[in-house]
C-alpha cells in the first residue's frame, strides 16, 4: 500500500462501505502510527464511507443490515481516531436530541437518523426508546440542541409527538428548537397538523431536512 | 349475500353485490364491546365477543382472531409489554445471543403464553359465525419471530455475519407457526400470515429470499396440504419482492399502502388475489368518510379488473381508535360501487 495520505482515506473509507470492522479499526490505527490528520482521516474516511453507504441504501443496493454493518465500521474507527483529534476541530457541532416516542419500542428507523446524522457532523443526544414527551423537552433544553427529532412506528404514540409541541409551546421555548417527526405511520399533513417543523419518510431525507432546518450546506 | 357466499361466488366469476370488503379490525374490537385492550389477555372468550361484535357492527368480510405480532415470540420466551388501554408491544426480545439459540424450544400451542387464549378465541368466533364469515388466526411469518426472539437489529448484523444463527432461529420460528397453525386449524379457523419484518423497508429481496421465503413456504405448503387458501401480508415496501411473495404459494397477497395495486396487478394479478390497500394511519385513523370513500375508489380503479380479484382492505390492521365513521365509510364506499365495477363512475365525485 502507498504511504499517500489520500490513499489511506480511500482504505478507510472502502472499509466502511465494504462493511470491515475489523479492517477499519486496523486503518484508523495505521493512520494514528503514521501521524495523518485524525480530522481529516474522519471526514475523508470515515463519513465518506458511511456517506456513500447512504447513497447505496437511498438506491435500495443497500438494506438495513448491510447500513448498520458499515455503521459499526464507521464507529470502531471512530473511537481509534477521535482521542486523536486536535483541539481546533472539537468545535461544538450542531446538537440534535432524537428519540422514539412513549409507548414504542421499534429503534431501527430512529437509530438509522442516529448514525446518518453522526455521519454528516451532527451531535446526537440519543435518549433512546420509549421516551415520555417531558423528557424531549428537558434534555433539548439541557443540551442546548438545536433539534428534536422524534420517530414512532406506532399509531398509538402520535399524540406524544404532539405533546412534545404542546409543551414547548407551553414553556415558551418553541421558537428556540426545529422539531421533525417520522417512522411509519406519520405523514407530512400530520407533522403540519400538530406544527412541526418537517417530517422525512427516510434517514437520508431526514439528514438533508436536518440541514436545511440549522441551515448547514448539505 | 353473507361473507362466505360472497367469496365462494366472486372466486367462481359469478354475480356478487359488492366487492369483498376488510378493514383488518384487531384491537378496536375492544372498543366496540367497550372494555379495554389488555383485558384481551389470556381472555379468549372477550378476544371472540369482541371480534363477533365488531363484526356484526360493520358488516365485514373476513374475521382476524388478531391483538398484536408476538404471540408466537412471547409464548418462546420474548417479552411483551402490556399498556393499559393500548396495543401491546415488545419489551424485550428472548435471548441477547447466539449462544443462547440452544435454550430455546418451539411453542406449545395449547399450553404456551397467550396461544391457547387466542385459539380458544378462535374456536369460539368460528362457532358462533362461522357458517357465513370466514374467521382468520393470525400467523406470524418465522423470520418476524426470529427477529423478536433476539431482537431486530442483532438479527440485522447476523444476517451477514452468522447466516447459520438466523436460520437457526427461524426454523424454531418455522416449527412453532407450523404447530399453531395446526392448532389454528383445529379449532376450525385459517391461518393467515403476516411477515412484517420481510418488508424490502428493512431487508433486501435476496435476503427475503433466504431468509424469509423458504420458511413461508413450508407453512404454505402444509396449509395447501390441508386444502386452506394461504393469505401473506407483509408491512412497508415489497414491490421487489412481489413475484418471491407469489412464488410462496400464497393466494392472496395484502399490500400495505406503500405499494400501488395497479402495478401489482401488472406484476402479479394473473397469480394472487390482491387485498389492499387504504392507508391505516393517514386516511383510516387520521382522514375523514369522504377521504376514506376516494381513498376505496382509488384501489378499485387500480385493480378491479386484477385476474385473481381484489379484496379492498385496509393496508394493514387498523389503529385501535380508528373512528367507526370511517369503518362505516369504508364499506359503504365498496356497496355503492356495487358490482360489476363501472370503471367511468369510478371518477364521479360524491353528490
């Protein structure tokens, strides 16, 4: 293999879409020993993988399984190289506090956003599963996220994506965050009746809304 | 005409009254006999009441003995949470490993979880109507089970990693639908098959080929071997895997509304009756009768004319708080196209 940086950042990141944790994690330690840029490494590597991993699931090349491989990938990587990273480049990333709605425990749509998001430079604060509508607003809050994306794939939940709403609007803070909403049962005339701000029917849409909402170049 | 004469002359082309209409009621039943959804439980004899009711409420075409996709699972050792008032949901699948595969046995049907309560529903349901209603067991397909067995997103990973594991784990799957589909049957009802997790949403159609098919198949085999119709529904997007799902074997496919019945028709109507496919969530729980009474015109238009008929249903069961309205609109939509289907009144908006 060539010492070229250039070619380093195409191993990782054909590691990540081939779906190689292990070979990946070998990578980001090799780049680590030859002293490339860790940021660099990432973002050429690393999420350039899982970006292209995203593009074969939009063209349905890629299910959920093969994503949530390359996830694992991009993750292992992720904790060789992060230690790594220079001071300048932990700025503070645009935060968004993501969870599946009380009374609903399907994750996989909501953990799909999770990673896709990670993968185009996002925070995510993941509260997880079967969150009561108290807590989206308490930790978006707390996080000084700039957005609350919540998910359901039950019918029975869509009331607590609009209490979330609710009571953000209650406690004067629904200016201060963008709320999306999505999984299965939700439309975008339901996120328009209960005031969200957006609503995807996938994880790369949710990723380009996200954007467009904090207003990063997508 | 009753259900069953309906369907015995729509399936010999002739004359009906209507279309064979089902809004797949599960859990609302429970709001028509005005008790709660976790009173279901191990309730066999309130699970038929509330079936028998519903039924007799709205006039529908097919009973689906149905509360929620985990009997199976739960009676293998998954765990299911119960809400008060609502649909129950999984709290945790069996086992969190591959090396835990060995403690798990296929269900006992007659003695297993809440199987026995479901097929005491059944056989109560059947010999109260039975006569003129077809009364359906649910049946959830081996691959959803194996994933509610070890959770959804380790099978995901094993799929790649450890494709030995997953079969594994569906054929206990296998084994257990094929015991309670035997039960089903004895208590004089059909099994009707869901396999959600098969949906092209979450996996690929070469892996609905391994993963999902061959197991299918087997119980479609053995439901064929017992002279029974097979139904398939399978949630979310499927239109790759629609000539899979008909090579099954299966009779009639139910679409969810992600798929268009028109192109299923051109794809695989000359094979498999198609049900399908008013939106649950938009138009059944969310929309208005009027919404309802276009969104049930709209499937006719698509495929009325499908060579092994449609039944106009629902795409998936119903919300538990659907308005009864729109059950009501659903049907009077299909009775006031009437039958034969005039394809030009179709498009004539209400007066």
């Amino acid at each position: 293999m060539s010492n070229q940086p250039e070619t380093l950042y195409r191993a990782l990141s054909d590691a990540v879409v081939g779906m190689d944790e292990e070979k990946t994690r070998q990578l980001s330690e090799q780049a680590v020993q030859t002293g490339v840029d860790a940021y660099t490494a990432i973002e050429q590597g690393l999420v350039d993988g899982m970006n292209r991993a995203g593009q074969l699931f939009e063209t349905e090349e890629y299910f959920i399984p093969e994503l949530l491989l390359c996830s694992d990938a991009m993750y292992a990587g992720l904790d060789v190289l992060r230690p790594h990273l220079k001071r300048d480049h932990s700025v503070a990333r645009p935060k968004v506090v993501i969870g599946v709605v009380e009374g609903d425990t399907h994750d996989i749509g909501k953990n799909l956003v999770k990673i896709m998001l990670e993968a185009s430079g996002f925070e995510t604060i993941d509260l997880g599963r079967d969150i009561p509508p108290k807590r989206f607003v308490e930790e978006a809050v707390k996080h000084e996220a700039q957005v609350i994306a919540l998910s359901t794939l039950m019918t029975t939940t869509m009331d607590g994506m609009a209490e979330v709403i609710q009571l953000l609007r209650q406690a004067q803070l629904r200016e201060r965050f963008k709320v999306i909403v999505g999984g299965g049962p939700i439309s975008q005339a339901f996120a328009d009746r209960i005031g969200a701000d957006g609503y995807s029917s996938g994880a790369p849409g949710a990723v380009k809304l996200v954007k467009q909402l904090v207003g990063v170049a997508a | 005409m009753t259900p069953l004469e309906r369907f015995a002359a729509y399936g010999k082309g002739q004359p009906i009254d209507r279309l064979p209409c089902v809004p797949i009621v599960g859990n609302t039943a429970a709001r028509v006999l005005g008790v709660k959804v976790s009173a279901f439980r191990g309730n066999g004899r309130l699970i038929a009441d509330a079936q028998i009711a519903a039924y007799r409420r709205f006039g529908y075409d097919v009973i689906r003995v149905f509360t929620d996709l985990y009997t199976q699972a739960e009676a293998m050792g998954a765990k299911v949470h119960y809400p008060d008032d609502e649909t129950a949901y999984l709290a945790g699948p069996a086992i969190d490993s591959v090396a835990r595969i060995a403690r798990l046995k296929p269900a006992d049907p007659w003695r297993d979880g809440n199987l026995p309560a479901h097929l005491d529903a059944m056989a109560r349901v059947h010999q109260a109507v039975g006569q003129e209603v077809p009364v359906n067991g649910a049946l959830t397909g081996p691959f959803t089970t194996a994933s509610f067995l070890i959770g959804t997103e380790n099978l995901a990973r094993l799929m790649l990693k450890e494709p030995a594991a997953v079969h594994q784990l569906c054929e206990l799957a296998c084994l257990s639908a094929l015991a309670y589909a035997r039960a089903i049957l004895s208590a004089g009802c059909t099994p009707s098959l869901t396999d959600a997790m098969c949906s092209t949403t979450v996996i690929s159609p070469r892996q609905f080929r391994e993963f999902g098919f061959p197991y299918l198949k087997r119980i479609i085999d053995f439901l064929h071997s017992q002279g029974r119709a097979a139904t398939l529904h399978i949630c979310g997007k499927t239109r790759p895997i629609w000539e899979a799902m008909a090579d099954t074997g299966a009779d009639c496919l139910s679409l969810d509304n992600a798929a268009n019945l028109a192109e299923a028709k051109s794809k695989v109507g000359h094979r498999v009756r198609l049900m399908g496919n008013v939106p649950p969530s938009e138009i059944m729980l969310q929309g208005t009768p009027a919404q309802v009474r276009e969104a049930v015109r709209a499937c006719v238009r698509q495929a009325h004319d499908n060579p092994k008929g449609l039944i106009v249903a629902s795409g998936c069961s119903l919300p538990v708080e659907t308005p009864w309205k729109n059950i009501d609109a659903m049907l009077a939509a299909v009775r006031e196209i009437g039958w034969p289907v005039d394809p030009p009144s179709l498009n004539q908006a209400l007066n």
